[in-house]
C-alpha cells in the first residue's frame, strides 16, 4: 500500500512539474518601443538602451549594461547599485523690503558622478523647476526662458514665471508653512517643512545627482505576459488599466 502511494505521489510530481514548465514562459528577451529598448539575457545580464532617464527633454541616448534579478513578476536592473534621489534644502531669513510679497532665490546644482564616483558639482541651468507654497495648487513654474508646447496632447505650461541672473522671483505675501520642489529627475515633489512662518525670504537649494552614463540603478521593471511595464508615474510603476504604455516583447 505504502509503495502503492508513493508510486502515485511521485506520478503527480511529475505531472505537475511538467505542466508548470510549460505554464512558466521566460522572462527573458527583448522588449522596445520608440527609443527603448531592454535585452534580458539568460545569464542574468541585460542591455538597456533609452533616451536620457533624467533630462528627457535633451533627446539624448545612452546604452548600458548591467546585471538583473527577478521577484515574482518584478525584475530589478542592477538591484546591488542604491537609487541616487535629488537632495532640496532651504535656508529662511527675514529681510528688510516690501512687505506684501515673498522672494525665493533657487540655487540648482547637477552633482555627477562617473565609475560610481563623484566627479563634480557645477551649477545648472535648468529648464524647468516647480515650487508650491502650502499646497501644490499654489504653484509657480520657474524657467529661464518661457516655454510652449505645440504637442497637442501636451497641456499648456501656465504660471511661468521667467527669472534673470538673480535667479529670484516673489509669491504674495502669506504665513508659510511648507515648500514644495518638483523638477526633471524627480519621482515625486519634495515637501520641506518650514520653522519660520513669517520669514519673507526663502532660500532653496536644489542637488541633482547624475551618473554620466546615466546607469539603471535598482530598477524595476515589471514583466506581464509579453509586456514589460517600464515607466514609473510618482516614483511607481503601474501594470493596471492606467499605467503607461509598456514595451512590447520583440522576440
């Protein structure tokens, strides 16, 4: 009887292994679309060709090469490399001048590192910073220059505001309690709290760090089917009815 059971278990291992085999497809191949494009090898290294993850705007590409793991349907590029964020800091100050409105001067500076490590730190000049007082409703966008948009799926950049060499501009007058900073390379606005509520001059320092091969690092990548959900909104990557459109598997 005993012989008999174990006959019959090893029978359904079997089975079972065999049809989860043929469930299981690879994960491994190509996926692209329009300038992406992500080789997953089978010996856990990959090929990542994209526009520039950072500064998109600059129609720039890069191509690098790394090493990639796998977590369920969610695979990470380079998982042993730790995400560099932008770091914002603000600096409050009461200053004698016009009482009905708040100055803001922006300091920006593209921190770049190159063979993983610091090589420099130069001013920037952005193309585009936004910054809320309170609430992000609240909001101006900062440029050097002003922008338009002719993509007619692309929303009219409003609330510009075009600084000089100063690099500062005002909001009206009111009690501040926190400051918002949203820019290119950010995965979602950074709040920073502020002590003085009646400060009337603010600071901010912005600190962008880039690797210059523009390297993935702990990148998730999620893999559904024959699609690889690649882009993230807010720091996240959607798979479901609203994310963005994922890379298509090519081979």
């Amino acid at each position: 009887m005993i012989k008999v059971l174990l006959s019959a278990l090893l029978y359904f291992s079997l089975v079972f292994s065999v049809f989860a085999q043929k469930a299981s497809k690879p994960i491994f191949g190509t996926y692209g679309e329009y300038s992406t494009r992500l080789t997953l090898n089978l010996d856990s290294t990959f090929e990542l060709i994209e526009a520039d993850p950072i500064f998109p705007y600059t129609f720039e590409s890069y191509t690098n090469r790394g090493d990639w793991e796998v977590k369920g349907d969610t695979v990470i590029l380079n998982p042993h490399l730790e995400k560099r964020l932008p770091r914002v800091s603000v600096r409050e100050k009461s200053v004698q001048k016009d009482n009905d409105s708040i100055s803001v001067t922006i300091n920006y500076y593209l921190e770049t590192y190159e063979k993983n490590e610091m090589s420099s730190r130069t001013p920037f000049y952005f193309e585009l910073l936004s910054i809320y007082i309170n609430k992000k409703k609240n909001y101006r966008n900062i440029v050097h220059v002003p922008q338009y948009r002719h993509c007619m799926f692309s929303s009219r950049l409003r609330k510009q505001i075009v600084i000089d060499s100063t690099k500062t501009f005002n909001f009206p007058r009111q009690d501040v309690y926190k400051l918002g900073v949203y820019s290119y390379g950010f995965e979602k606005a950074i709040e920073i709290k502020v002590n003085n509520t009646q400060a009337n001059h603010y600071e901010i320092t912005v600190i962008q760090p880039v690797d210059k091969e523009r390297m993935p690092r702990s990148k998730k990548v999620i893999i559904k089917r024959r699609q690889a959900y690649y882009y993230e909104w807010n720091g996240k990557i959607s798979s479901g009815i609203f994310s963005l459109s994922p890379l298509e598997r090519l081979n």
